[in-house]
C-alpha cells in the first residue's frame, strides 16, 4: 500500500480518512459498523513475515490493554488487535482533540498554568502504567492529546516496555525507537533504562512547552545525540522572566543525566510540578511557605490543648517527598505523628490513637484516600474527627469527590 493510498476497510472497520502518518505506522479514522462508533487505528507499515517472532511476542502484548491493565482516564483506550493483509493494526478510542506540539504551534504562547495543568494530567498517566510496569518510552508533544475541555490523553504505545519489576532496570529494548530530541541518555547510549526515563522525557517536553525550545534539539542527528548526553541547557527562566524559578528546580531534576539524580518515581515528579511555587533552592528543601502555614496551624491548635498532652496528627499520604516533610516539621515542633500507609491501617490508627487532626493528600486524588475518608465519616465512633484534606491545585473533580466523601473542611 502505498503512502497516499486510503484503504476501504482494516479488519471489520471502515476506513473514513487519514489523521496521520509516522515512521511505523498510518493512523485512519474509522468506523465500527458494530459498536456503531468511531475509532482510530494505527495500522503498522511493517509485515509479520518480516518481523518474525519478536514483533509478535510485542503485538501480544497489546492485548493486556485490552483486558483492561492501562485504564485510565488521561491514557487513550485500546479496543482491538489485529492483522490485515498480513500488517498488524490496533483499534483505539478517537479523541476530539489537538496534540501539544499542534496546540503550541497555534497559540504561540502556552500559558504556564496551562502547561502545568497538562503535564500533571499526564504524570498522573504515567503513574498509572509505571504501576502496571509499563514504561512509555516515547513521551513527546506529538503523543499528548487535549481535549476542548482540557482532557489530556496519552496515545501511541507503541516502544511501550512491560517490566517484571519497575525497581529493576531493563538491559537494550527489542528495537530502537523514539524520537530522538526526547529521548534519555540512557536510551541514547544503549544502556539499562526504566521508568526514568519517562521522567526524562517528560522533562524535556516541560522545558519545550515553557520555553517554546526544545532543549536538545539539533540540525543534525550526532549533535542532538552529544547534547542529550552532554548539555546541560539553560534554566527556563533565563529564556522567559515571567517563569517561576520553582520551574527551573522541576526541569533541572527531570533532565539530570543520570536517573540517580532524577526524581525517582513520576509521582514525585508531579508533586513538585503540582508545588512548584513552594520550591527554594531544591527539590528537597522544605517548602518556605508551606512550613510556614503549617506552623501557624500547628501552634494555633496547640493552644487548644489546655492538658500539655501531645498533639497527635495521622498523615495519609503515599508520596515520599510529604512524608518527609511532614515528618521534619512535626519532628521539631516534638509532636506524636502517624503515617498509616493504607485505608484500613488508617481506620485502627484513628481507633487506637485518637489524633487530634487527620491530614489527607488530594493532589492525585487517590481512590485509597476517599476509602479512608468515607469510612471514617461512616463511622460513629469516628466521624466527629477534623479532617483536613490538602488539594495542591485547584481541579473540579477533586473538589466533587471531597463533597461526596462527606468532607466539608479542605484547603
């Protein structure tokens, strides 16, 4: 088939017009006569005879999406596998909507708080696969989609990894692939690569929609592969004075050649992202502001604790970098503090310990976190406890959860 020629049908779908042509593969809109709905597929520009068993162990592993192992609301639904004249395909969901590197290009300018906004929606995707042990490896402008209303979706696994376990890297991937401006060093150099990657990756596209440069990207091929592993690109705030130097912190752990150096996981990644404003001198310092507030919070409840007995908070929060936080700041202020890492340890917790304040992390907005909430409001010897339940950024669906969880206190 050649490049320009439109197919009347891929399998039982009709063919209605191209979207989009890449390296490996033509993406069509079409039509399932079926399910009666529209769908996108990816029709591979490779044959199974050619590619031998390795390409059909990958096309195999397509089909966990289909039962169900990457559903999420920001990762774009996979429907169907298969093969037409010899060529595998995948069917999709179709997206109403307009890649970054084409919503960028319109605009001119992208607002910061529109770029945080979506990458967050997009560390929340990714935290998802990383949790399944899927790694993206081709994370680019081109590969985010957003929706008119602001929706983001993750399309086009098709480097995607799957790992046995994500806290053991992988040695070379079956076959090279990803665009090279976005990809990590480690890809670039062949060596052992896990979900860091990912995080470079996203790094670079956050330096990209901030400053309107990619931050590797060179005229030849050799030169962008010498300044991926070697260059060390201006802060953002240099190239634009209206971002915030919090951004700079974010970009410059994101892009630290070695994934030592990196955040660790993607949920450590958006937190800072969510943060960005409280950030000083590093991801790691205690947020300036945040500190401040706290101890405002925790000196004025003291005083409401004419016995002198310690003040005991239960913190529920998975991510490391508020654990910590937390953990410095009560530390010095020498109160009892508990950090309970499930619903149902929270619940004994609360039974066991009675703490005068319960702090809950909305930021991702954890179905773990409204168990605990809801349980706690449903029960009597405990629903007379002060909750707090922290929202980093202001998103609606988070804010109708809380309601419906029966929290009235939130900040």
């Amino acid at each position: 088939m050649g490049k320009t020629e439109l197919p009347t049908t891929i399998g039982r779908y009709i063919v209605l017009q191209k979207i989009g042509e890449g390296g490996i593969g033509v993406l069509y809109k079409a039509r399932d006569p079926v399910m009666e709905r529209l769908v996108a597929i990816k029709q591979f520009k490779l044959d199974l005879e050619s590619r031998g068993k390795d390409f059909i162990a990958k096309l195999s592993r397509w089909e966990a999406f289909i039962s169900g192992k990457l559903l999420h609301p920001n990762i774009v639904t996979i429907y169907d596998v298969g093969i037409n004249d010899n060529q595998p395909y995948i069917v999709m969901e179709f997206i109403e909507g307009k890649d970054l590197w084409r919503v960028a290009r319109e605009r001119g300018h992208l607002e910061v708080e529109f770029v945080v906004e979506v990458l967050t929606q997009v560390c929340d995707a990714l935290e998802a696969a990383h949790s399944q042990s899927i790694i993206h490896l081709d994370i680019k402008p081109n590969n985010i989609l957003v929706t008119e209303d602001g929706r983001v979706k993750i399309v086009d696994f098709g480097m995607a990894r799957f790992l046995p376990d994500m806290s053991l890297p992988i040695s070379r991937p079956l076959e090279k692939g990803g665009t090279p401006a976005y990809l990590s060093p480690e890809q670039i150099q062949d060596e052992k690569f896990d979900a860091r990657s990912d995080i470079f990756s996203l790094g670079v596209v956050l330096y990209e929609l901030l400053t309107g440069k990619n931050p590797f990207a060179a005229p030849a091929f050799a030169k962008a592969v010498y300044n991926i592993v070697h260059l060390d690109p201006p802060k953002p705030s240099s190239l634009k004075s209206h971002i915030h130097p919090g951004l700079d912190i974010v970009v410059a752990k994101a892009l630290a050649k070695k994934p030592e150096k990196r955040y660790q996981t993607i949920r450590e990644f958006g937190y800072d992202l969510r943060n960005y404003r409280f950030l000083n001198e590093s991801p790691d310092d205690i947020r300036s502001q945040s500190t401040e507030d706290l101890h405002a919070l925790i000196r004025a409840k003291n005083q409401m604790t004419p016995d002198g007995s310690p003040f005991r908070f239960l913190i529920f929060d998975q991510d490391p970098h508020t654990v910590s936080f937390f953990s410095g700041v009560f530390s010095l202020e020498g109160f009892e503090t508990h950090f309970p890492k499930t619903p149902e340890e929270c619940m004994k917790t609360v039974l066991a310990h009675k703490p005068d304040m319960i702090l809950v992390d909305g930021s991702s907005a954890t179905e773990g976190a409204f168990d605990f909430c809801r349980q706690l409001r449903a029960n009597e010897k405990t629903n007379t406890f002060s909750v707090l339940f922290l929202l980093s950024q202001d998103r609606p669906f988070v804010r109708t959860e809380t309601y419906r969880a029966g929290l009235d206190d939130y900040v």
